[in-house]
C-alpha cells in the first residue's frame, strides 16, 4: 500500500511517500519510496505581509487617475480653444494662467478667485471665461457615493466639511463656491481646504474645515455659463456648453462585479443574494431542512402545514429564536431543532421582504408588489451612487414620503450572489414549497433539484469514480470562490476565478502540480494523510469552556447591536469593534472612559465621530497583530501623535508616561501589558509564527482535503465492507503529529548547530527546509485507528492522555530512521522561481508587463555636483522624523537649517534627540526672531547616488529614481577564457534596445548563464569536490558577487549570516572563481528530481 503523507503551510509543502503491508504501523514491514520538499513564496510583502496585489493596485489607481485627469486637461483644453474660449498659442496660454494665478502679493480682482467671482455679475474676455471653466475643471470637487462611502472615514470627515462649507456661504453671501474663495482672499484667509486642528484652543479634530462638493463645482459652472452665455451668446451655446460640461465633470460609473454561473444552469447568471426570489428560496431550504428532536432523540421532518407556519413567521421578520418557533408551532421546550444549539438560538428570516415591508418605509404595501416591481426597487437601492438621484426617484415613482424615502435608502440589504439562477430558483421554490416525501413531510433541497430533473451535487454523486489526477482547484472547490468572468477566451484564472487569499492560490496551485508530478512518477497513492494546524479533540471541559465563551461573547454582541438601533448607527462589525472598543476603557464606570494616550473624555456622541480612531497598540506593521487584543479608541491627534510606535516609544510622551500606565490599568488584562516599556520585547518572545501563517495554514489545509479527496471515488467498501465517504483521505491534527515525531526521536535527524548541549533534539530546527518532509514522513506513518485512539485519550485524560498512547506506539519499522537518514541526506529542496515576465513583444501590442518593480519611489533631484570619487550628487526630501543623531543632520543640504539644528541638538541622542526636534519645528522664534523653520516637516538632504534618469520634452535631466533591483547576473566568457558577469537591473532589463555591456566591449564573448534570484547552480565544493546544490539568493551590481545558499537552509538568511552565534555563512563569488569550482545552472522540478548538464568543459 501506497501512503502519501502531506504537511502544506503558507510557504511550504513536505511530502513523504511511503510503502506498507496493510495500514501503517500494523506490521514491521514499511520503506521510504520518495521524500521531498516544495518551497514558494506566500505572495505576501515581506515585511507587512500585506497581498503584494494591494500595492500594485493601488500604484496602478494612481496611474489611472493621473492618465485619466490629463486626458480631461487635454480634451478640455481642445474644446475652449476650438470655441474661442483659450489662446491657440501655449506661450499665450502659459502667459494667461501666469496672469490670473491665485492672486499672492498682487490684484485679487485679476486673480482666478477674482475672475470666478466677477463671472457671475459682470461681461468677461472670452479667454477669461475659459480660464474660468479650466480652474473648475482642475478642482472638480468631491462626488459622494452612497455605495461606497459607508464606513469610509475620510468620506466622513469630507461630508462634514461639505455641510460646514454651505453653512459658510450662506453666512458670507456668497453666490458660488469661487465667490466664496475670492471673499476669504479679501479677507486675508486661506483658501485651502484642511482638517481642522489636532490640539490647541481651537481643536475639533472632527473633519475638514470646508470642502467643496462636486454638487457645489457644478451649480458654479452653470451659473457662470449662463451668465456669460448672455454676454457672448454666439460663443456659449447651448450645445457647447452642454459639451463643456460633459468633458468637465464626466464620472465613470463604479465596475460592476462579475456574475458566476448557476450552479444548475450554467449558461444562466446567480441570483444576487438581495433578490426577493433568493431570498424566499433560501427561507424556504432553511426551513425544509429543518427537524424536530424528540427526548429520545427521535427525529422528524416537518409538514407542509408547519412548515407554512414559521414561514409566516420569519418572512417578516429579520430574525426568529427557536423558542417563538417551538411557540408558534405549539411544541414544549423538550422539543429540540436540528439547527438548535448553545451558539445558534435563531433563524435568519427574509431579509429583504423584512427590511422593505417595516411600517417606517413601504408597509404592508411592499407584499402588494409583484417579483418584478419588488426587484426593480431592489437594484434601484443597490446600484444608485448618488444619493439625491436614489431620494427623487423613490419619491416620484414609489408615492413615498420624506421620511419614508430616508428610511428606505438606509436600508441594509444583503451583499453578494448566490449559487443559482433565476430558472432554477423558481423551478425549486415550487418543488420546496409544494412537495412531500412519501411521509406526507417537507423535502430538501437535493430532492427538489431531482425531482426538477437537477443534479444536487456532482461532487457528492456516489458514483463519481475520481480524478487520474489533480485538476485546477478551481474544478473541484468552485463553491469556495468567487465567480469568474465565465468567457473561455480569458486567463484560466479570470475565466474561471481564483481564492481571493494569495497565499492559498499559491499553495494549492503548488499541492497540484507536486502530487501530479508524484502520480506520474510512482502512480496514485493508496491513501493520503494530511497535516490540519488544530489542536487534538477537545475533552468536554474544554467544550464547555469553550461553549461558555461563545455564549457570553454573542450575548455582548446581541447587546450591540441593540445599543447601535438605538444610536441609530448600521448593525455592522466594524461599528461593534467601535462599541466594544469603547466599552473597555472602563468596563464599570461609563462616564469616566478617556483616551489613554491623552486622558481626554470619550463620551457615547464621539465613538462613531472622526474625533475617535481605532489604534493597534503596538504597531501593526513590526507586529502584524491585528487581534482585538492589540486594539484600543483612542483620540485621533494623539494616534497621529503616536504614529507607528509602542506607546513607551513615544518620545513626547515621557512626562505623561506614568499617567498613561495609570488610565490603562483600567483595560482588560490582556491589553494592560502592552502598555509597558518591555511590551515589544515580550511581543517578540511570545509570538513565534505569526498569525496570519496559522489562519492560512488552517483554511488551507481544509480546502486541501477536499481537493485531494477528487482522486477517489466518493464512496468505498472498506476491509470491513462498510461503505465510507472519502475513506482514503485522512486528516491529522497538528498536535499529534509533534507527539510522534518527539517519541520517535526523530528531531536529532536534522540537528540545530546554534543549540548546544542535551537538549539539542527536544525542538525541531526549522532553520532547515528538511524539517517538513520528517513531518510527511510521521503523517504518513499514522493510521486511521491510532488518530481515533489518541483522540480518545486526548478528550478523556486531557493533554496527558494523548501523550500516554503515544509512548505505547512502536516504531513504524525496523530501521526506519536509518532509512529517513539517509533519504533526507539525499532530498534535494525543490524551491519554486518567481521571476515574472519581461514581455516585449507585449509591448508592441500595446499589453507590455513587467517582471518587478522598475524603480523606487522616491524622487531624486540632481544637483550637477560630484562627490571627491566623482560619483553623482543627488537630493531628496526625508522626513523631519527620519534623522535619529547628530550625524544624519550633516547631509542637510541647507546650511542655515543645518547649524540651527545641529545647534538644537548638540550633545543630545535617543529619545531627547528626537524630542528636541520636534521641539525645534514648534518653537515660534529661533534666537529671538521669528522662527523660519517653523512647522517643518520634511527637509532636503544631499546623497550619492546613481539614478536613472528622467528626461523633459527637451531631452534635460530634471528627476531621477533609484533602480527598482537587479533582474539577472549574465554570466560570460571572454575571448581569453576568463568569465564576467553583466549585472543587469530592473529597469535595464526592459528597455527595448538594451545591449550588455561585455557585448559591447568584447568581440564575440559566449553567455555561459543567465541566473535571476531563486535559480538553482551546482558547484564543486572548493575544499571536499563534492557537488553542492545551492538556490541564489542575491547578486551585488557593484562588485559583481553573486551570493549562494545550499539549498535545504532556512530562515533569514541576511540575518543568520551576520549573526556571529550562527555557522551559517553565504558562499559568496566574483564571475571567474565561479568558473573554478565548475558552477553550472541546475533544474530541479516539483518533487525534487535535479536535471544537471554537468561541468562545462
């Protein structure tokens, strides 16, 4: 018998195959057939691990919105030209907006504020008008959308200075936003739109001090077009204006989501879940799955006519206890439901005929309506984004009033689609609601989709016989993902969708394409085993435990969110978190919850208030700590104040420290800690893998099973005869698989060197890859009996009783860690590349991609200076938070700046360093004057650094970047056998007409190898002569080093490799002593096989 033995994580997959007479550990007789190792990256950031897509789409929305803005200048610019309306000439165009600029220093009434003030009541030029209508165009205003600005906290803070902006035009007079501008200018103000202050005599911290809607931009073009239209009719028609306006104030309505197929009719799009029929479908199922328990735990489904009852009953309502039901059905409290339990006590009713039904918006009048009439209102609240639009249309087509309109509008209805269409949903709401089994009671849903000639579930069809092998997951776990775009023209992953979780994606992609390579190889294993990150079975303390805490904690929900119906504020988790949060600054005593970085009140009117921030406590990005424990409100100008700092490291701080520590007294216990000056060291010690990596491990794991369970049959005899669904897929729980590796002494295989003494073989050395194989080979070692065995013993005896079966268990064989030995002496780690694609036949297309990112961020301003190495100057800005010591002050490039702060400074380090920083940007004068540096936040500093040009219109060097890294070392040889390498970076490697550089300088040189990071090369060992397989890990442009690593270690290699304490080094090489120990570029595929050309000769 066959066994493959499976321990996948969000980076990794161990395999072990292994060969046995029956199940595993029935007999002496078992050897290794294949080990390996597959290692890939998560598609995380290193550092924040954040989904590397987050940063891409949000670098590629900001392209977007400049493109997109650029193209309006353009068109904009095209069309008042053509009118009459703008200068065909730039440089008179340059020399009309250099005229009507903002106004500084000189005659507001020429002033663009002026212009678009005098636009309203007087005669203007017609290229005064025009630059009028640019201005608008320029600051277009805030267009607000009720689809996705719940839960937006800027779009809240821009709301509430929308509502202060009308307010102040009408104190003012003013007839136009511009109008408004030009009186502030009068009047000496600022016409910049801020957030009101943080801290001072006057702070609010509660939103913009006045912003312009998008509503207020075009009022002012109307009015200034129909002013002027009077004055230059033959300029300003109607259809121009009409023409201007479209370019102008154009919005691109949101990207529909894509629609997944039926699960019935595939040719048929999913109903959204928000659709009357969805809804009376799922009620309906709900309902028909329902079963009555008896006291003797007798079970039956329920009639027609009792089913009609609750349906009565939860149709209108958004929820119902099993308690009103056991009421409405006449039953006594020993009857039970099958759905009945200690964490569920409700049914969820109609969700939408609930909502739209309620007295305070259609009434009764919404049962009236026909699925049409009922869906057209519907999609009319899902889809419309403005909010007036939403508000005249319900009034003028649904008879609704004012009050009846907002409450209507501020429904919540359910997000998303479900699985299947709207034929189907009508054909099984007639099966579901009309037919009974042969006992006169309700039918499933698997019933009625056969009785309307459906298949319930080809994945559950007892005679599916199994895959030959792993297809995409996609074909097997389409109920876990999102719908594709259904077009087979498309990517496979476009077509069809994908798991959202990068790193899922990743791994089960990998799971596919290592267990194919396995059955290719060696045949379809007999049984798989598979690792779950889950404790063992739970004993009934334990469950009880654990039963008590979910009770208390749905209690304190349902409390909530009572308390957010009164408030008025929307039943959501994030408004709960907000709650909750509040709550804990002082569980007994409400009146007295303040801030605990400032010690400022928090009443109830702030918590839903941008007044009030939800702050990690010690900062998410050196933690990744995004529990509830690390979360507290706090006001928002002390978490701008505290930044991306432990509380204890906030230097501004020192003087209220102790206060701070005093009010945090009052947290819960597992908040207080994180208060101290220790907390990140304590952090650190405690956290050990992150969080995250135990989440994905879990669902992974999960979805795992389930996909390895496609190979088999959905239902087998066993030995036994009994028919048993996916009796060949076995999970183990983790915990079990850590007992056996310990009682087998299996941890000595793969010894730690940094560890010393006795205890060497106590802990697994996860510094080495190998380690997930000896965990396959232990899964597949277990069989079904001992995991029920040890389960037993876990649940009966607690902890301990687990590990008394363990020491009962023998070894799998004879010899078997001879033979692990050497297989793990022999396993070559198969590490995944991830190189990207550098496409320029793409480019021609007008599709070109690229392999990484080109080039940093930052921009760098050259300064035509050098350095005494002759080396290139360069400036950019740093933050005034950036410079940690004197030292860092010497490259300002600002002399005044820089003496007056080394004068600061001197003598000061830490924390004082920092203090007085802040300090000196604070400080009103400077040596008895004004203080020019006030308020300083970022400061220009000198560098040296090569940087890739960028060039104006007029071929002149006016910005730079830094390179975004290396892509590939090309190694040569030269005429006169010796090898160089060309490092080339990111952005060399694609630019369409780039030439190596030794090709350029050498006649006819050969490429021996093209090596990007992640590759793998074998050498000669310099001192044994033995062949090394070794991954790259990095090259260095400079000096031209490429840097190797064998390919089983693990961990942070830059770090181990400082780290004096760690006998890890990187085998570091110029080009020609690569040559010396015979390096060569090696393919290894999935499960490890190497394809090695051999030495060159």
């Amino acid at each position: 018998m066959l066994t493959l033995g499976i321990d996948i994580g969000s980076t990794s997959l161990g395999w072990c195959l292994i060969e046995t007479q029956g199940e595993p550990l029935e007999n002496d007789f078992g050897k290794i057939v294949a080990i390996g190792i597959r290692i890939f990256s998560d598609g995380r950031e290193p550092q924040t691990k954040a989904s590397l897509a987050v940063q891409r789409r949000a670098a590629r929305a900001m392209r977007r919105r400049r493109d997109r803005y650029v193209a309006r200048r353009g068109a904009l610019l095209k069309a008042l030209t053509d009118y009459g309306l703008m200068p065909a000439n730039e440089d008179a165009r340059k020399k009309l907006l250099k005229e009507t600029g903002d106004g500084e220093g000189g005659d507001l009434s020429g002033s663009i504020y002026g212009l678009r003030s005098r636009a309203l009541g007087e005669k203007l030029h017609p290229y005064q008008i025009g630059r009028v209508l640019f201005a608008l165009d320029q600051r277009r205003g805030f267009k607000s959308n009720r689809k996705t600005d719940k839960g937006d906290n800027e779009a809240g803070k821009i709301a509430i200075g929308v509502s202060r902006l009308q307010q102040k035009m009408a104190e003012a007079g003013a007839k136009s936003y511009g109008d408004f501008l030009y009186k502030r200018r009068l009047d000496g103000k600022s016409v910049r739109t801020r957030l009101r202050p943080e801290s001072g005599e006057d702070a609010k911290g509660d939103g913009y001090d006045f912003y312009p809607s998008r509503q207020a931009l075009e009022d002012e073009f109307d009015d200034v077009c129909a002013e002027q239209a009077g004055h230059h009719p033959e300029l300003l028609t109607q259809e121009r204006i009409k023409h201007l306006r479209d370019i102008t104030f154009y919005q691109r309505p949101l990207k529909p989501p894509v629609v997944g197929k039926c699960s019935y009719n595939p040719a048929e799009e999913r109903l959204a879940k928000a659709h009357p029929l969805f809804q009376e479908f799922r009620l309906y199922k709900e309902l028909n799955e329902l079963e009555l328990i008896d006291e003797q735990q007798k079970r039956r489904k329920l009639t027609l006519d009792e089913r009609d009852k609750l349906y009565s009953q939860l149709r209108g309502a958004k929820t119902g206890t099993f308690i009103s039901l056991r009421k409405t059905l006449g039953l006594g409290k020993e009857i039970r439901f099958n759905k009945e339990s200690e964490t569920r006590d409700k049914l969820l009713g109609d969700e939408v005929y609930s909502a739209l039904s309620d007295k305070k918006g259609f009434g009764n009048r919404w049962s009236t309506f026909g699925l049409e009439r009922q869906w057209q209102i519907v999609q009319k609240l899902r889809n419309t984004e403005d909010e007036f639009e939403l508000h005249a249309w319900l009034t003028a087509e649904c008879g609704l009033n004012d009050d009846q309109t907002e409450a209507v509008a501020k429904v919540h209805l359910p997000e998303g689609y479900g699985r299947i269409g709207e034929t189907a949903a009508k054909m099984l709401v007639d099966a579901l609601k009309t037919e009974t089994d042969a006992e006169g009671k309700v039918i499933p849903e698997s019933e009625a989709a056969k009785r309307c000639g459906y298949n319930h579930s080809d994945k559950s069809d007892l005679n599916f016989p199994g895959h030959k092998e792993l297809p995409h997951y996609q074909e097997v776990l389409d109920r876990h993902i999102p719908p594709g775009t259904g077009n087979p023209d498309d990517v496979y992953d476009v077509f069809k969708g994908r798991i959202t979780n990068p790193s899922v994606h990743i791994a089960l992609n990998q799971l596919r394409r290592t267990v194919n390579a396995l059955i290719k190889r060696h045949g379809k294993p007999d049984r798989i085993a598979i690792e779950l990150g889950r404790e063992l079975k739970l004993s009934d303390k334990q469950k009880d435990e654990i039963d008590r805490t979910i009770r208390k904690n749905t209690r304190e929900a349902e409390a909530r969110s009572e308390e957010l119906k009164a408030l008025g504020r929307a039943d959501t988790g994030y408004n709960r978190l907000r709650l909750k949060l509040w709550q804990e600054l002082n569980k007994d005593q409400p009146l007295n919850r303040v801030c605990i970085y400032s010690g400022e009140p928090i009443t109830a009117a702030m918590v839903f208030s941008p007044e009030v921030d939800i702050d990690h406590i010690l900062p998410y990005s050196k933690t990744l700590d995004d529990s509830e424990g690390n979360k507290i409100l706090c006001k928002t100008h002390a978490n701008r104040q505290k930044r991306n700092r432990a509380p204890a490291g906030v230097s501004g701080w020192a003087d209220r420290y102790e206060d701070i520590l005093a009010r945090a007294s009052t947290l819960p216990r597992n908040k207080r800690w994180r208060f101290a000056a220790d907390a990140m060291e304590k952090f650190a010690d405690q956290e050990g893998f992150l969080a995250r990596q135990l989440t994905d491990t879990q669902y992974m794991s999960r979805l795992s099973l389930t996909y390895l369970a496609s190979l088999y049959p959905t239902e087998e005899a066993g030995a036994d005869g009994v028919l048993r669904r996916h009796s060949r897929i076995r999970a183990l729980p983790g915990r079990m698989t850590e007992m056996l590796r310990r009682k087998w002494d299996l941890n000595d295989l793969l010894p730690d060197r940094n560890i010393g003494g006795s205890d060497t073989v106590k802990e697994k050395n996860r510094k080495d890859h190998r380690h997930h194989a000896v965990d396959a080979f232990v899964i597949a070692c277990t069989s079904r009996s001992l995991i029920q065995r040890i389960a037993t013993a876990s649940a009966k005896l607690e902890a301990e009783g687990a590990e008394r079966v363990i020491e009962k268990i023998a070894d799998p064989w004879p010899g078997f860690r001879e033979q692990l030995r050497e297989a793990l002496r022999n396993t070559v780690v198969s590490h995944r590349p991830d190189h990207g694609t550098v496409s320029r036949e793409a480019y021609a297309s007008g599709r070109g991609q690229t392999a990484g990112k080109l080039h940093n961020d930052t921009a760098y301003s050259p300064t035509g200076e050098v350095d005494e190495k002759g080396s290139p100057r360069v400036v950019r800005r740093r933050q005034l938070s950036d410079f940690k010591s004197e030292k860092d002050l010497a490259a300002i490039r600002d002399t005044q700046l820089r003496e007056a702060l080394w004068a600061a400074t001197r003598g000061l380090s830490g924390k004082e360093f920092e203090a007085a920083l802040i300090a000196f940007s604070r400080a009103e004068t400077l040596d008895g004057r004004k203080n020019p540096f006030r308020n300083l936040r970022h400061i220009r500093v000198l560098e040296t650094e090569t940087i890739i040009p960028i060039k104006d219109k007029d071929g002149k060097v006016y910005k730079g970047y830094l390179g975004g890294g290396n892509y590939r070392f090309d190694v040569w040889q030269l005429p006169d056998g010796r090898w160089d390498a060309d490092v080339i970076s990111m952005f060399e490697a694609h630019q369409p007409g780039y030439v190596s550089k030794i090709r350029q300088d050498h006649h006819n040189p050969k490429k021996v190898m093209s090596l990007q990071i992640g590759d793998m090369v074998a050498y000669e060992h310099p001192e044994s002569g033995e062949r090394v397989i070794a991954r790259v890990r990095k090259f260095d442009q400079r000096n031209k080093q490429i840097y190797l690593d064998p390919h089983n270690e693990g961990g942070r290699l830059d770090d181990r490799h400082k780290d004096e304490a760690d006998p890890f080094r990187s085998f570091s090489k110029r080009p020609n002593a690569l040559k010396a120990i015979k390096a060569r570029q090696v393919r290894v595929d999935e499960i490890g096989r190497v394809w090695d050309p051999g030495p060159r000769v």
